[in-house]
C-alpha cells in the first residue's frame, strides 16, 4: 500500500515542484516588475482576500468535508449515486459562491478596509486597492468548484491533474503582466486580470478529466438532498476551524499594513518562498494520505490507517527537517538569486531574508499540521482540530502584537511559526488521547539519522555559500547557477549520509 501511496506522493510532489518552480517565476516578474512598492502591496491584499476565501472554501471547510464523505460512498456505492452526489453537491456550492462573488464585488471597498486599515491612510493605494479586488474576487467561484472537481478525481486515484491545475494561475499571470501590464495606468493591475483569468482556465481545464471518470455532470440544486445535509454538517465545525487559521492570517495583514511600505510585500515573497517546499511536500502528502486514511477507516481498518499515518508522520520528519534548516541557511542567496533585481533592491533583500529565517523555524510543523489534520478529518472528526486551531489563532495574535514593536515583520512571520508549533503539540497531544495512532518501529533510526545528516548538511552550506553582499555582484545566470549547484550538492549529501546512515528504501514503505 505504502509503495502506491509513496509513488503517488512523488507524483504529485513532481506536479507541485512544476507548479512552485513557476510560482517562482511569478515572483520575480513581480519582483522585477513591481518590487516592494505601494502599488504591490495593493495587489496583494487584492489577492490575499480570494485567496482568504479560497482557503476557507476550497482547501479548507470543502474539501477536508466532502473527501471523507465522498471516499465512503466511493467504496459502497455504485457510480450512478456517486454522479447524484456530485451532482447535487456542485449545484449548491456554485449558487453559494456566485452569492458570494456578486456581494464581494460590491462591498470591495469594506473588505479592504477590514484586511488592510491601515490603507485607510493612503486614498490612493486604498483605491487601487479596492479596484483589483473587483477583478480578483470571482476567482473564488471558479476555484473552489476546481476544487470540487479535484476532491473527485483525488478520491478516484487520479492525482496529478488537480496536482498540475496550479500551474496554470503561475501562467495566466505571466503572461497578463508581460503582455498587459506596459499597457495600463497602473501596470499592476495587470496581475489581477491575470488571477480572473486563471481561475476560469483552472476549471475548464478539470472537466475533460472528470468525463473520463464519469463524473461530469450537470449541477443540479440540492438543499434537502441527504448527502448535502451531511455535508454542510461537517463543514461547519471545519469552515470555523479554517476560519481561525484564515483570521490569523488575516490578523497579519492587519498588523502589516500599518508597518512602513514594502513590509507586505517583504512577508509576501518570504512566504513564497516557504511555501515551495511545503507545497512540494506537505500539501502532495497530506493529498495522497487523507482519502486513503478515509478508506481505511470507513473500512474498519485501524491497522492500516495506524501504519498509513506513521509511514506518513516519518517522511514529514525525514523530509521536514532538513528542508526547514536549509531554507534558513540559504534565506539571504535564495531572495539575492530570485528577487533582487530593477525595482527590488539590497535593503529589499534583507528584510525579505529576516521574516524569511522566522518563518523557516515553522516550516515543519506547517508540514506536520496538514498530516495531523488529515488523521482527524479522515475519521470525520472535525471538531478536535478546530478546538485547536481556535488555540493556535490566540496565541498567533497574543504574539503578533508582543512582538510587532520588537521585531515589525519579522515578528509577525516569527509568530506564525510559534503558533504552528503549539498546534502540532496540541494535535498530537490529542492523536494520543484518541487511541487514534501507536507509533510503529524504526522511529528512533530516522530521527538519529535526519538530525546528523542534516547537521552535515548545514555545515556543507555554511562552507560553500558566500555572503549575501557576493550574491548580488553578480548577474542573473551567475547567481541562479550557484543557487541550484548548492540546492543539488545540499540534496545529494543529506540523500547520501541518510543511506551511510542505514536509511534505505525500504524503511519508507511498508507492505500490508
């Protein structure tokens, strides 16, 4: 089992690399094109908002509600009710967030007000503002039915589609800002034409696939439905525990905005940065694992779902660890090789690197959190988690305002971080307390193993990376040639001490 889940993670990890690669490159054309500027910061809330909503719908409340219930159906029941189920299901969902779209283009103006007061101060960065948020809003329509469309396919083993699918935002936004943005008065702008139309592309792109499947249905209104009943049962304990992790977000740009200009955008392209290997990792994992964790317990296998989420939790340390220290140790020639170019400049460069190092002390427990969540969910537990999260949101803000005068961004990425991490304990406190996991053997190997092969690692980096002042003398090819030879060298070396460690294939899979 743990071979075809190991073959799909990889999968869907190659599909994410892709997708983060060019996520990238939108960060520089942002970077070159934009910098940290008024009218970037603009542009991010603009799309931090959708992205807010997505989160809540598609990737949260949705989507860790209708897998667990879908994947139960999908192993009892015939391929006419699973069609009834998509069917009634995409009916209501779109009605809902067309509702949404409509009345979030209207009231752009208070949304901006409410994620970003402090642009209440700028009439003019506020307005710009306010009219890319017109233009980004309705892509939470489109995305959150791509992610109806993905939860199906995941649940029928078909992982790289929906894994691909985010490539196509990097796209469509490149190409809208080479080719639109010389064109406007607010270049800018351009970027926000370019997320309205990856989010229409992004959904036509799914449909093809679910035809294959069968699942290409026409949506049909289902409020009195017993599958949509059961499903909006279950997503409002999880919409409110992805709205605590959403209001801690929303929490930082609150704080941000009232910090000097650039400090948004700072937060911004040190996320990203962060998020590459999350997303490579921690959400290819926790994909694969939550319908197949589903599987096992709607089947009654508490073996199998106990080997599945221990198989799981060792790769989260195994990859987790070195991929946190890493990025802490190459912050500075990671924003020099990527950002520092035009517009962004050498003192762009060091504010990007500080919350960048904050925000990497968190990098794992942000992985482990998407696995741990993923063991509740499967079990349709959704309520421990959301206790939780509602603990990690406080105590996200208790140091959101303790060390914003300290620290100004960097103690808002260094807050997210913390708060990640007491919501690992919490969950695992809780995964214990459950009887819902017993660590299997091998445990002490691994983590005896990613703690020296990482340590000879960090030493290679710290040896062999020049300064950041180096890094920016030279030019684009130069730097990105360094930057991948010292990426390739960290991998190779931490691959091969692991195996003269005794780590071998066979300790990352197991046979059932």
């Amino acid at each position: 089992m743990s071979r075809r889940l190991l073959r799909a993670t990889v999968g869907v990890g190659l599909m994410t690399v892709l997708s983060r690669i060019l996520g990238l490159v939108r960060e520089i054309v942002f970077a070159t094109s934009f910098g940290a500027t008024a009218g970037m910061d603009a542009f991010l809330v603009a799309f931090k908002i959708p992205n807010f909503m997505r989160r809540l719908f598609a990737e949260g409340a949705f989507s860790q509600a209708f897998v667990p219930i879908f994947s139960q159906q999908y192993t009892k029941h015939d391929q006419q009710q699973l069609r009834q189920t998509v069917q009634y299901v995409a009916g209501t969902l779109s009605l809902i967030l067309f509702v949404i779209a409509i009345i979030g283009m209207l009231t752009s103006a208070l949304w901006i007000a409410i994620f970003a007061p402090g642009f209440l101060h700028d009439p003019a960065k506020f307005s710009l503002a306010q009219g890319m948020l017109r233009l980004t809003f309705p892509y939470i329509f489109f995305i959150s039915l791509t992610a109806l469309a993905g939860g199906v396919l995941n649940t029928f083993s078909r992982f790289l589609v929906p894994a691909f699918t985010p490539v196509l935002l990097n796209i469509a936004v490149i190409v809208m800002v080479w080719g639109l943005a010389p064109h406007l008065a607010h270049p800018v702008v351009a970027a926000a034409w370019g997320v309205l139309l990856a989010g229409v592309i992004q959904f036509l792109f799914q449909l093809p696939f679910l035809y294959r499947i069968g699942m290409l249905v026409w949506p049909k209104l289902g409020w009195h439905r017993p599958i949509v009943r059961r499903l909006v049962k279950l997503m409002v304990p999880v919409l409110f525990g992805a709205s605590v992790a959403q209001i801690s977000l929303l929490f930082d740009t609150i704080f941000a905005s009232f910090l000097p200009t650039g400090s948004v955008s700072w937060l911004y392209y040190s996320d990203r940065l962060m998020q590459f290997p999350l997303g490579i990792f921690g959400v290819a994992l926790s994909t694969v694992v939550l319908p197949v964790l589903s599987t096992h317990h709607s089947s009654q296998d508490q073996l199998a779902y106990n080997r599945s989420l221990d198989w799981a939790l060792k790769l989260v340390v195994l990859f987790g660890v070195p991929a946190a220290a890493g990025l802490a140790m190459l912050s500075g020639p990671l924003i020099s090789a990527l950002f520092a170019y035009r517009h962004f400049n050498r003192f762009d460069v060091l504010m990007s690197q500080h919350s960048l190092i904050a925000f990497s002390f968190g990098l794992l427990f942000f992985i482990a959190v998407k696995v741990l969540v993923s063991a509740f969910y499967a079990r349709q537990n959704m309520k421990t988690p959301v206790k939780i999260a509602a603990v990690a949101m406080l105590t996200n803000l208790f140091f959101n305002a303790i060390l914003i005068g300290p620290l100004a961004h960097v103690g808002l990425a260094l807050a997210t971080s913390i708060s990640a991490m007491i919501n690992v304990a919490l969950l695992v406190w809780f995964v214990f307390r459950l009887k819902m996991y017993q660590p299997c053997s091998g445990w002490r190997r691994i983590v005896v193993a990613t703690t020296f092969a990482t340590m000879v690692m960090l030493a290679m980096l710290g040896w062999l990376s020049p300064l950041v002042p180096v890094w920016l003398q030279w030019h684009l090819v130069t730097r990105l040639f360094h930057l991948c030879a010292l990426i390739v060298l960290a991998i190779g070396l931490y691959l091969v001490v692991l195996a003269l460690c005794g780590i071998r294939r066979r300790h990352l899979v197991f046979d059932e």
